[in-house]
C-alpha cells in the first residue's frame, strides 16, 4: 500500500511546459505528482504568453525567476544551475511533443509526455533510438493504465484464469463532440485542425487509450493486421474523422476491435476493454474503475473490487486507501507518476529498472504505429493492410 513514505532518495526536480491556467490537463500532472513527493516543480514554461505564464507560475509556488519565456530558454538557464530540472513533463498541442521530447532529451532530461508521442513512426522511433542513447526515461500518459484493476487483469489473463484468448473488444466513445462545439471552444478547436493534431482526430486522441490497456494486459499478442473505417459526422473536421471503427488480427489467431469516437452523444467517456477467452471474460469500464467484471461460463458474474485480499498481490501494491473506498484518475495517475521517479531514479544511478510496467517510450512508438497503420488502411478504402 503507498502511504506517502518516500519510494526513492531525493524529489526529482521537475518543470512543466504547458499545462497553465485553464488547463485541465495540467492540474492533473501537478496533482499526480506531486502527490507522493516523488517529484518537485521548480520551473516551468506554462503558457505561450510569458507575462501569463508567469503569473500562474508564481500563482503555484514557482520561483518567479525560474518562470520562462520557452523551453528552449527552460533548458539552457536551467542547465547552468546546480539545482537546475532533471525531468519536464509536456502538456502541450499535440504538434509540439516531437520538437520539445527531443530537446528535452538532448539536454539530458527525462520527460513524461501527453501522447500521441509525436505524428509519424520515423519521428517516434527517432526519439526512442536518442532516449537509449542518452539512457533517459520517456514516460506516456496513459493515465487509465494507472488503476489497479488493469494489473489485476494482466495477471488473470497471464494465471490463464480467462483459458486461450479469442476476442479482445475496445471502445472509447463520447458524445462530448457530437456538435461542432469546437466553433466556441478553444481546447477543442486545436483538436480538430490537421496543422496541430496530424493526420488523426479520435484514433490518437481516444483511441490509443484502451489500445494501451489491451497491451498492457496481453503483452505476448502482437497485431497482425488491421481494417479501419472512419468518419466525420460533424463535416467541418474532414479530414479528420471524429468516429472510427478498427477490426484487428492477431498473431495467435485472436480478434479485437476499437470504437473511437466523440459523437456518441449521450454518453460519458464510454471507455471499456472486453476480454474474452475460452473459459471466461473480464470486462472494465472507466467510470467505474475500482471494479473489474469477471464472467466464467456457466456461473454466476462476480464483481471483483479493488483494494480487497481476493486480488493478486500486485493489484494492491499502489492502493491508498482500503477496499470500498473509491480511487480515481488522480490516484491512477500519481500510480504512473510514482513508476517514472523510480525508473527515474534507476536511470540517473546506472541501474535496471525492476519496478511494475509503465507506458514508456515503446508504448508512445506503438501508439503512432497504430494510429498510421488505422488511417493507411481508411484512405485505401476501408481495406485488410499489414501491420507495419
């Protein structure tokens, strides 16, 4: 159980770009890690606006000297000081990931990235060859990866409690989107405009997230080849589609499927992996995300509850709290946050990193790989392409 008593030496000093005032998404990597003082923020570039960046920075306890104009500023002041940055986290567009992950990592920082990692697999697989190089950690934030419910399926299916696998069903389908909301709406807007997001709307953007659940709980299953259809339905975001349906082989001989989509209107976040194998299915669904539904054949369907001594032992090693307790994204994502300062600190000292998994440079590469190959396969027609 994490208490909140130290996992590694010292704090690793860390500084954000983006994720400023207005950001969602920022507040959740600061919550996340700061919470179990494995890191601590002491620079940042929050906003494109410096004078605005600034302000808030101050506004969170930041140093108001070490509050800069770029990261490209960031890297270079803070790499004259004793005390300077040892890892950034990227809370940016998506256009700017490739650019920032890669100065960040030639100025020897390890970075904690929002996917997609960057837009081509050439680019990804570019900075995991420098992250090697420089034996820095790349950390991807696929924050519903962080429930414990997910190791808890990654063990039963690895127990062979689920028999052969078969059938491997995904979706992440919202209604959020279901309007061009984007017209009034500045956080969407950058979401829906090729020049800042790519060649994809919802396959990297919601998409890639139970695609990551999928490879954390069948490691060994490699996709064989794919088929993707997609749509836009709000017709002024053609050409990126805000619906897709992919169809999956894989090399065992096994099916999946993923539902991407932001115009499934009525619904929440809608983000659910099935599994389903020879002798019994697992199912877990975000919004309830301490629960993981467990369905043998001919029995009656048990809901196993996170935190309670019927898990395996490594689905209760990052709880917080006892069972009954709900536990959140936050938690989920400081779960993630705690594994980067570990493999952080492993990196730093020259030693393996023998902690849980984590989404890292290789799950960022596998993202872009899928999100290529799904749209490669829609613009030849909705067509049974290789897996490349």
């Amino acid at each position: 159980m994490i208490n909140g008593e130290k996992k590694i030496k010292q704090p690793i000093r860390w500084a954000m770009v983006g994720g400023g005032r207005g950001s969602q998404i920022g507040y959740i990597h600061r919550s996340s890690a700061l919470r179990d003082h494995n890191f601590q923020l002491v620079a940042g570039v929050f906003d494109i606006d410096p004078v605005r960046g600034k302000d808030f920075g101050i506004n969170i306890h930041v140093d108001p000297k070490r509050c800069y104009q770029d990261y490209q500023t960031l890297f270079r002041e803070e790499a004259k000081r004793e005390d300077g940055i040892q890892a950034v986290s990227i809370a940016t567009p998506n256009g700017t990931h490739y650019e920032i992950c890669k100065a960040a990592l030639n100025a020897n920082l390890h970075v904690v990235c929002e996917k997609p990692l960057c837009f081509t697999t050439k680019e990804a697989e570019e900075l995991e060859a420098l992250s090697k190089e420089k034996n820095r950690i790349v950390g991807i934030t696929y924050g519903y990866s962080g429930h414990q419910a997910i190791e808890q399926a990654r063990q039963m299916i690895e127990n062979g409690d689920l028999g052969e696998i078969r059938i491997v069903n995904m979706q992440f389908a919202h209604g959020f989107h279901s309007e061009e909301i984007e017209v009034d709406n500045p956080s969407t807007k950058w979401r829906v405009d090729p020049k800042v997001v790519g060649m994809s709307y919802v396959l990297g953007d919601v998409g890639t997230h139970p695609l990551y659940l999928s490879e954390v709980m069948l490691p060994d299953m490699k996709i064989r080849k794919l088929l993707c259809t997609r749509q836009s339905f709000v017709k002024n975001r053609a050409p990126l589609e805000d619906n897709a349906y992919t169809i999956m082989e894989y090399d065992n001989g096994a099916v999946g499927t993923v539902w991407s989509s932001a115009v499934n209107a009525g619904s929440m976040h809608g983000q659910k992996i099935r599994v389903i194998g020879s002798k019994a299915s697992i199912e877990w669904w975000d919004e309830q995300p301490n629960q993981l539904r467990y369905e043998i054949q001919g029995k009656p369907v048990q809901i196993l509850e996170r935190g309670m001594n019927y898990l395996y032992e490594s689905a209760l090693i990052e709880d917080r709290i006892g069972g009954g307790h709900p536990e959140g994204l936050f938690e989920a994502w400081s779960n993630l946050y705690t594994r980067f300062a570990e493999a952080m600190e492993a990196a730093d000292e020259g030693k393996e990193y023998t902690g849980i998994w984590y989404p890292g440079i290789e799950a960022g590469v596998e993202g872009v790989r899928w999100v290529e190959n799904c749209v490669r396969s829609a613009n030849e027609g909705a067509v049974w392409v290789e897996y490349q």
